[in-house]
C-alpha cells in the first residue's frame, strides 16, 4: 500500500542530529582537548568561510563569537588521537586496504615514520634519520623536471611557501595545489573578466545584501555557517535563489542549531526560489535570467558603459538567443527565469555565490565567466553588499595559491624571492610547470620518478581511481607528509617505494601560522 505524500514529512537540514553529533566528538575526544583546538589562534580546518585569529578559533573574522559548526569539530577530531598502534602495521597492505576510508582516518595520529619498499606486501616503521635520507637519495638521483610536489588546501601559508620554495631551489615549476581540481576555473574564469580569481565581497558583505544566487553548491553540508547568512537574508525580506539541478533539503529548510525558535518550528525556509535545470546547462539558465533582465530595462548602462568593455556583443548574442532554445537546453520554463531575473532586477545588493557544481566540468570557466558578467550586467561589482562569492571547500586552498603553491609565480613575486634570498630559480617560460592533472598524466606515461604530496587524498580525488593507482605506481618513489592514514597512502604503491612522514597539524606548529578564508581575509 502506498504512503500519501502528506504522510512523509519533507527532510530538513541541520537540527538537533547536528548538535547531537557535536557533543558526542567532543565527548570522544575529551573536553580539555576540544576546547584547547577550539579556541586555538588558528582557523577552522574544514572550510574557508573563515573562523579563527586573534580572537580565538570560534570567533570569525567580524568578531562574532560563537562561529564553529560540526564540521569544524569534525575537522578538529581528527587531529586530536593518539597514536596508531604499532601492531596495525602487522597487517598487509591489502588487509588495510579493506578498511573503509573513515576507518583508516581513525586508526589515530601517524606518531613514526613508514617505510614501504618496491613489491613488498607491508609497511614498516622507521627512523626518521633513515627515512629522510631515503628521500633525499631518491630525489638527489631524479632530474627535477622528472618530479612534482602537491599541497592540500589545509596546510598553512607558510608550510606552502616552504613546499614550493623547495621545489623551485630543486629545480622544478611543477608544483600544483587541490584547486587545479576544483576551483581554478573561478580564478581563471574571475581574472579573464575582472582581473582578480578571487571574491570580490567581504564576510560583512553578506549582512547587507537582498538577494543571494546559491549556484552549484550544497552549503548546508559543507558550509553549514553560511546557511546562517543565507536565512538571515530570508529573515530581512531578501531573497535566496539556489540553481541546483539536485533538491538539497537543507537548502529547502534549515534548523538552526545555535536558534531554538529555528528548532522548535521544524526549521527556517531558506530558498526563495528554487531551479532544477538539467545537468550542464548553467549557461542556458545564466543567459535566461540575463535575457531577462534586458527585457524589463534593468541593465546599469552606465556603469557598462564605465566600467566595462564590449557589452554590446553580450547583449546582442542574448537577444539572438529564443527562449525556446533556452527553455530546451536548461529545462527551465521560461516563467521561472523570468521570476527569478525579476528579484534580480529588483535588488539593490545582490550577492553570487557557487561551488564546485559549476566547475567541476568542461566548461567551468566559461560559466564562471557567465556568472561574472550576470553580475556586472547590474553593476553588482565594486560595491558594498555585493559581488563574486566563489565558495571554498578547504580551508586555506586560497591561501596556499596566493603564497605560490602553483606552477607559475607572478613575476614581481619571483623576482622578489630571488633578490631576498639570493637563489636562482626555474625560468617560467623555459619550464612553465605542469599542474595536478599533468602531473599525473606525466606520470602513467613514465615520466615522472619522485613525488612529495603534503596532505590531501590526490588518488581519491582524481575522478578515474583505477587509472590515478596505475599512474601512480609508475611514480618510482613517493614521499607523503600527513597526520592521519587514508586510501591514498595504500594504493598506487605496489610496484614502487612509499615514504610516509608524520607532520604536525596546522594548530599545532611551533611557530604563529597563517590561513587566508574565501574572503581573502589573513590571519
């Protein structure tokens, strides 16, 4: 017997479970020991909306305190374990390869260096005087253009600086970050229109505006702070308008789970307006709501005509656009663009924000260029309230692009480093550098022989995981540097060495650190 639809009650995000998942970590792991990385000097590990300074990690970067979430306590909790035991390493690779990903993660903290030699069935543990000389025999006998070095998005600014300074002395360009997977089409796709890859707004930016665009993106889960703007907006009489062709509940309805009245009431309506196009089409729904907009007379002329340049050629390849191409290609009726390109037209401050929805496939610059001239058509740069909002997934990823951590350093920054301290380092036109991808792709054709990876997962991230373990394995020795275990550490190591080095976390170095947020804010 079927269930009627009004018998099934609609799925709400965050609430009580997320609080309940909170106390129990923090009950996991201890109190003391969550309190201490809680409130340490250091920004949250888990996303950029940025928490942490000055003022303590549960304060953000206008002042606010609270700002933590379960993801940060979930990020924290990691950290905070002691060590793996000893007899763990007993066990053979592929024994350890049956674990689960979370498993591994919370066999505890890597406390000694891993040793595993070409063809051998397991890891052993080492000291850390032969290891490092290991490594350094391997890398000594590679020519640099043979080799890369990676960086996750977690480590601070001055580990990455660190990373790609010794690459570069090393000889080699070929030093990439996790952005080259996620969100380097936004500051390509940001540089090519208004000249700058990152945000364009400011965290204080979000309290002003009246219009919000959630494109691509699922912050309920991996941004659950911003939801906290997100309904604030709501609350004010603004608008949210997510384009997602999946149904996020927690972009339906939102707990709160620092608002009792939010809890009470089964949670905060959170969009306004809701579009479902099919997968891929973010430019056909972009040029809809720009159409749009251009019929009811609500371009800003002069700030185009100012401010910009070659408007004209947009405008008229949108007016040579029928909306039943666009209808077709986005399947999205034209009566929900047009309500949404009226809030649009309607506000005074209005706020794009996007995740990797948007670039995570073939066309991700372009639609991060789309997104930037939406916004521009309305004179929504360049002001308070309102602007480019790409939303980062890992916590210092912008971070570690600014301090070089890529394959091409600006010219006034690699002249600076020379002159400083003196080094000669690879010429950019001669050795442009090779990013993540053709990193890999270098490898699986056998022309890489040593690799050094801080943090990150780089053979789970890559989307085909049997052709990243072959390409991988063809890498002649690998040296990893990480706090925990996980699937990347086991595979791609069959026919090759392993280096594992356990390294401090971020909060936990010896010397003051620094983090960037989404909103290019330092500290």
């Amino acid at each position: 017997m079927g269930t009627s639809d009004k018998s099934v009650k609609p799925a709400v995000g965050g609430g009580a479970k997320k609080i309940l998942y909170t106390l129990k970590t923090v009950n996991r792991i201890g109190l003391n020991h969550s309190a201490k990385a809680l409130t340490a000097k250091n920004a949250c590990k888990a996303c950029g909306l940025g928490m942490g300074g000055q003022q303590g990690g549960m304060t953000n970067e206008q002042g606010d305190f609270p700002s933590v979430c379960n993801k940060s306590v979930q990020a924290q909790s990691t950290d905070i374990q002691p060590p793996i035991p000893s007899e763990i390493f007993t066990h053979s690779l592929a024994e350890l390869r049956e674990l689960s990903a979370h498993q591994l993660e919370h066999l505890g903290r890597l406390d000694k260096p891993l040793y595993k030699a070409k063809n051998a069935t397991h890891f052993e543990t080492v000291e850390w005087d032969w290891a490092i000389e290991q490594a350094a025999e391997h890398f000594s006998h590679t020519p640099a253009e043979r080799s890369f070095f990676y960086s996750s998005g977690r480590s601070s600014n001055e580990a990455g600086f660190v990373l790609q300074l010794l690459a570069r002395v090393y000889g080699t360009n070929n030093v990439n970050n996790c952005s080259y997977y996620c969100h380097q089409a936004t500051g390509v796709g940001l540089s090519e229109t208004i000249g700058v890859g990152t945000s364009t707004v400011e965290l204080a930016d979000l309290d002003g505006c009246d219009c919000i665009f959630v494109i691509g993106a699922n912050p309920a889960s991996n941004h659950p702070r911003f939801v906290h703007k997100l309904q604030a907006c709501r609350a004010r009489g603004g608008q949210v308008v997510v384009i997602n062709p999946a149904k996020e509940p927690g972009l339906v309805r939102f707990a709160l789970p620092k608002s009792p009245r939010s809890l009470i009431i089964g949670g905060d309506e959170i969009a306004s307006h809701y579009l479902q196009p099919h997968i891929g089409t973010d430019i056909a729904v972009f040029k809809g709501i720009a159409k749009a907009v251009i019929e009811r007379r609500a371009v800003a002329s002069d700030f185009l005509l100012q401010h910009t340049e070659d408007y004209q050629s947009f405008i008229d390849d949108i007016a040579a656009t029928a909306w039943s191409e666009i209808e077709s290609l986005s399947g999205v009726s034209r009566g929900e663009l047009e309500a949404v390109a009226k809030v649009y037209s309607q506000s005074k401050n209005a706020v794009f924000a996007w995740g990797m929805g948007v670039t995570h496939h073939q066309h991700g610059v372009a639609n991060v260029e789309y997104i930037s001239n939406l916004a521009l058509l309305r004179g929504m740069i360049a002001k308070p309230f309102a602007g480019l909002l790409p939303l980062r997934g890992h916590s210092n990823v912008q971070g570690i692009g600014t301090i070089g951590v890529k394959p091409v350093l600006a010219d006034e920054v690699l002249n600076n480093i020379e002159q400083q301290l003196g080094l000669a380092l690879p010429d950019k036109k001669d050795s442009p550098g090779l990013d993540t991808l053709a990193c890999l792709e270098a490898a699986d054709r056998g022309e890489i022989d040593a690799a050094l990876i801080m943090g990150g997962n780089l053979f789970q991230a890559t989307p085909n995981s049997v052709w990243a373990e072959q390409a991988f394995d063809k890498i002649a020795c690998k040296v990893y540097l990480t706090t925990t275990l996980n699937k990347g550490h086991l595979h791609g190591i069959n026919n090759s060495e392993a280096i594992i080095l356990p390294v401090a976390a971020r909060d936990e170095e010896p010397e003051p650190t620094t983090q960037e947020s989404m909103f290019n804010f330092v500290r």
